[in-house]
C-alpha cells in the first residue's frame, strides 16, 4: 500500500489535503504537526480553518501556522459555512503558488447524518476550484469497535485515502487498525506519539506488529 502523503504541486495548483475525523482523535494537532514536517522539507504550506463549529479551532489552528511559520485562512465569523472557508483556502493556494493546503474540518459526531453531510459538502465546493488529493481519518488508537464504524461511515461520506493513528504513546496498540485496513483497503500513513510538535512519524507497519505481538 502507498503510504506517501500528497505534498507536491500539481500542475499548476497545490496538493489538497483534507484532514476528518470524530472529535477528540487530534485532528487540529495533526495539521499542525503535519504542516511543520512539510516545511522541514521545504515546501511551501497554507493551512485551511474549515472547522467553523467548534469554539477556538481556527485560534488554534492559526497558533499551529504561526508556529511553524505559514499561513492560515479562516473566517472571523463563528459558524460560517466550512465549505465557503475551504474554497477559500484553496484559491489562496493556487494564488500563492503554495506546494500543499491543508483543511482541518469540524469534529463532526459520525452518527449526525446532517455533518456528514456538510464533510461531503466541503469536498464537492473545493473540488469546483481544485482536485483533492488526499482525505486523511485521523483515529484515536485508544477507540476499539467504535472506530471500525467511524471509519465505514467517514468512508462513505468522502473518499478516505489513509489513516492517522494518534495518542500511541499510551498503553494502547491500536490494533483495530488491522480492521480497518482490512475492510476499507486504506493504508495507515501517520502515527501521533505524543503532543510535542514533533511527535508524528511516518507509520511502519513492522515496528507495529512487533508492538501489539509483543
């Protein structure tokens, strides 16, 4: 399975990558995290604050770009439409000739068919601007069944292409991963270790079997 995540200019536009999950799994974190791997390389990153229903996401978003030292798109009106925000970010990635943007979405509850909704909403108005390359599930490995049904519902309201596997450095070996690989077809790309910044590693798939073996 690819394991790479999109992070190269496409054409004449940015790499899109959209980043779902439930609330709790990290999603925000993640981003950012994320965004300071990329700038390591050298690659020039926007972030998108389509999470518009939470209190403080894009505050906390933003303090993750000024951290790492890029740029973030939001809106200053609580509530506004998350779709409207992600298009926005991604036309000031193709202006600003970045090499990825990268949308943080609502923690939306997987069980309202009304969010899941709006997640298909925001893929359908970006890609009226832009392709999205890639549609990351971040999953808590602490979650057990539960998460097997996240991930079958975040799949069919948007195409995932790989797994986040955070807070693995607690006692669990999140091991319903294995499931999900299994019934979706979808690689586990990222691993979150810890809160630092740096605490997000590319997934290996031995060093983890040995984990959960023993």
């Amino acid at each position: 399975m690819d394991r790479t995540i999109a992070a190269s200019r496409v054409g004449d536009r940015p790499a899109v990558v959209m980043v779902v999950g439930v609330n709790g799994t990290g999603k925000t974190t993640t981003v950012g995290k994320l965004a300071r791997v990329l700038v390591a390389e050298d690659k020039d990153v926007l972030l998108g604050a389509a999470d518009t229903f939470r209190a403080a996401a894009a505050d906390q978003l933003q303090t993750w770009g000024e951290r790492v030292g890029v740029p973030t798109v939001r809106s200053d009106v609580d509530g506004a439409d998350p779709a409207s925000v992600a298009f926005d970010a991604v036309a000031a990635g193709i202006e600003y000739e970045a090499d990825v943007v990268l949308l943080d979405t609502a923690g939306r509850l997987h069980n309202k068919v009304g969010l899941m909704d709006e997640l298909s909403k925001i893929k359908r108005v970006v890609e009226k601007r832009s392709q999205i390359d890639e549609v990351l599930l971040v999953l808590d490995a602490t979650t057990g069944q539960n998460g097997m049904r996240q991930a079958e519902v975040f799949a069919q309201a948007v195409n995932i292409t790989g797994i986040v596997l955070t807070k693995l450095d607690g006692t669990a070996k999140g091991g319903i991963v294995v499931n999900v690989q299994r019934r979706l077809g979808v690689p586990v790309k990222l691993i979150g270790l810890g809160e630092g910044p740096d605490d997000l590693a590319p997934f290996d798939p031995e060093a983890f079997v040995d984990a959960i073996v023993g």
